[in-house]
C-alpha cells in the first residue's frame, strides 16, 4: 500500500491537527514523539519496553545503518522492522545531517569541508579530506576513517533497502553562521538534490518527505516551503536557527506555505515547551535523542507542578535528596519505571553506574514524551488544546 495521511480533528483555536498516517506497518496516530533508534536500537531499551510505553514508531539512522551492517545486510534480515524485531512503522533520515556533523567535522572545530568552488584544502583539513560538490559528498566515516560517498541517489537506494515506512530526501546542512548568500547557495543546492531524490525513488510503500532549509530568512524559508509542496506529499522541516522565537517563526513562515493534507514532521525537537508550541502551530511528528541521551546522564522528565519551563520539566537523580526518597520518578507517570521502583533506589544505581539505571530513566523518558503527545492528541480531538497547553506551561 502507498502510505496515507488523514486529518481526524483540527483545533479550532490554532493550527494544532490530530491525524492517523497509514503505512505498510501500521497506523501512526498523531501528533505523536518519534522515539529515535539511531543504529536500529533506541538506546538501552528493547522493542518490547518501547511497544509496552505505547510507542508507534521508531526512527533510524540512514548515515550508522550504512556504515554497519550495512544496508543489504539489513535487506536480507526482511528490512528494519524485521532486522529489529519492532512490529510496527519505521522513519529514516537521510544521513545528510550525519555525513555533515559526524563524517565531514564541524567548522571551526579543526575539520572544515570543502565545497566544489574550493581552489585549495586549508592545511587543518588535511587529515580528514571531506568534499561537497554538485553530485553529493565524501567524507570519511567516524568509526575507521574509511572514504565513503553519499549522493541523493545512494541515500535513497539505501533507504530503499532499509525498507522504512517513511523516508526522507537528501540535503545539504546549511550552518546557522552562514550568511545570507551562503545559506540561499546552500538551499539552491538543497533543492537540486531533493529533485534527483525524488527521481530516484521507485518504492511508493515508502513515504518521502521532501526537506525545508533557509536559515533564519523568511524569504529563503517560503521558497523552500513552496518548493517541497510543489515536489513533495510529506513535508520535513529542518535547517538551522537561532532560538526558540526564531524556531517559532520558521515553523509559521513554512506551515502558511505547505498545503493542509500533508503530514509535517520537525526533524531533531524534543524539549516539552517545544512540542506544545509546534504542534499548535501546526506540526505533526517529532524525533529527538534528547529522553535516552538524558536519560543516560541520570536526568528525568517531571509534569507540573514539580516540572516547568524553568526547570525544563526536569530533574537530576544524582542530587542527594533522592537517596532516601521513596516517591516514583514522577507521582503522575504511568511508566513501569515510576510505577515498580522508587526515587532512593534509582539513585542507588545510577550512582553505582548499574545498566539498570539507564534504562529505567531512559523507559521513564520516553514514555513521558509519547505519553505527552498522546494527551495532547485528545484534547485537540476534544477542542481543548489550549487548557491543556496552558496548564503545562504558564507557570
């Protein structure tokens, strides 16, 4: 079947949509958090714990699975799903932001990349040649420094053997320090590649959302935004910005300029406050690392009244007053964590580095960024987005 999206339910006092996407896999209801499985693993948690916190659907990673195991390996296995033992939709990117960050280096961080109009490789570049021209990128890979290559049309055809239910186009990473020309050139690049993209996918099971860009520049940002409804039935919101009120703005200069029918996904937010305010203004899906990456460094999600924006709805288990606590992580989760163990023993063993630490507070969190955007699901169904938004975050 060729995946569909379908709107159920539009509040009726913002962009906020509750909708059902229909994949080969499955139904994804939204709005919904993606938890994100980088190497087709969310980190220190099992499908079964991710299927259990009510999960819909896992997001991989095009630039890792390409790198190990590799694509046609994962092919044989019958795709990701079935590679992972995960019964349900699958999303990938399309490594372009992984070649950039991981395989090219960050600029001013002692590995620049060159771009084609480059005469001369600057001597700190030396030791890792990363080149950006008009037919894609090479770069080296993070785990042995291998040369590799990726194209719009190789990260397609691995996509295309990953076998995700929804997958995206490849683009250029345009950096928040470029100017306006840089970010324009960058964003011309971007379109040409999401063409050869688009040509390149054979695999109608498989959604492909095309990418916006254009920085901080509204202009740059409605061009993209026309772009991708004109070439595109999905559309993924991406590229740099400044902060949260420029974050805001990019979401509302794309979602004026992108048809209604097609689902929207925002790709790297996941902060509370974040997932409120975008999925008002019209978002659909989320992925982000942030609830096992924190998790990791002994961090949990709290709701109000303990979390708020201040405290960005989240606490340290590692401070010295929950040695003895014998409250869940959060009174108000219905996670097996908060509701089979207490603060004091949590504590005990993320002090003592247990895994067991990890993947409680990891389980903990993502349940309560899945847990969360099922909530607001149902009051948008219900027509009472904004008492539930207002509860969360005027505080």
């Amino acid at each position: 079947m060729t995946p569909t999206f379908k709107i159920t339910k539009k509040d009726s006092r913002s962009r906020a949509r509750a909708g059902v996407i229909s994949t080969p896999h499955g139904e994804i209801e939204t709005p919904i958090f993606v938890p994100v499985g980088t190497q087709a693993s969310v980190k220190s948690l099992d499908p079964r714990q991710i299927h259990e916190l009510g999960a819909q659907i896992i997001l991989a990673n095009t630039y890792h699975l390409h790198l190990r195991p590799g694509e046609d390996i994962i092919k044989k296995f019958g795709g990701l799903a079935k590679f992972m033992s995960w019964n349900g939709p699958t999303f990938t990117d399309s490594g372009g932001f992984q070649v950039f960050s991981l395989g090219v280096g960050k600029e001013g961080g002692g590995v620049k990349f060159l771009r084609e109009e480059s005469k001369q490789e600057p001597e700190e570049a030396k030791p890792r040649l990363n080149k950006i021209t008009e037919e894609g990128v090479t770069f080296q890979s993070h785990i042995d420094g291998s040369k590799q290559y990726l194209s719009p049309e190789t990260s397609i055809e691995i996509q295309e053997k990953i076998g995700a239910d929804l997958i995206v186009g490849f683009d250029d990473l345009e950096s928040p320090k470029h100017t306006y020309e840089e970010t324009k050139k960058s964003l011309e690049l971007t379109e040409r590649w999401l063409l050869r993209s688009k040509k390149a996918h054979k695999n109608k099971q498989q959604l492909l959302y095309g990418v916006t860009h254009g920085g901080i520049y509204q202009d740059l940002r409605v061009r993209s935004a026309k772009f991708n409804d004109e070439h595109f039935a999905a559309i993924a919101l991406g590229g740099a910005h400044k902060n949260k009120a420029n974050m805001h703005e990019i979401v509302e200069w794309t979602i004026a300029n992108i048809s209604e029918e097609k689902p929207r996904h925002m790709l790297g937010i996941g902060e509370v406050d974040d997932l409120f305010e975008l999925i008002e203004r019209g978002i659909d899906t989320f992925d982000c690392v942030i609830p096992t990456r924190i998790g990791r460094t002994g961090f949990f999600f709290i709701a109000p009244p303990l979390g708020s924006i201040k405290n960005r709805f989240r606490t340290d288990i590692d401070k010295p007053q929950f040695a003895k606590d014998q409250k869940p992580l959060d009174p108000n989760c219905s996670c097996y964590a908060c509701q089979n163990f207490t603060r004091g023993y949590i504590h005990h063993l993320f002090r003592c580095r247990e895994l067991l630490a990890y993947n409680l507070l990891s389980l903990h969190n993502v349940h309560f960024l899945v847990n969360l955007t099922k909530q607001i699901r149902q009051v948008i169904l219900n027509d009472k987005f904004q008492n539930l938004k207002k509860a969360w975050l005027d505080k």
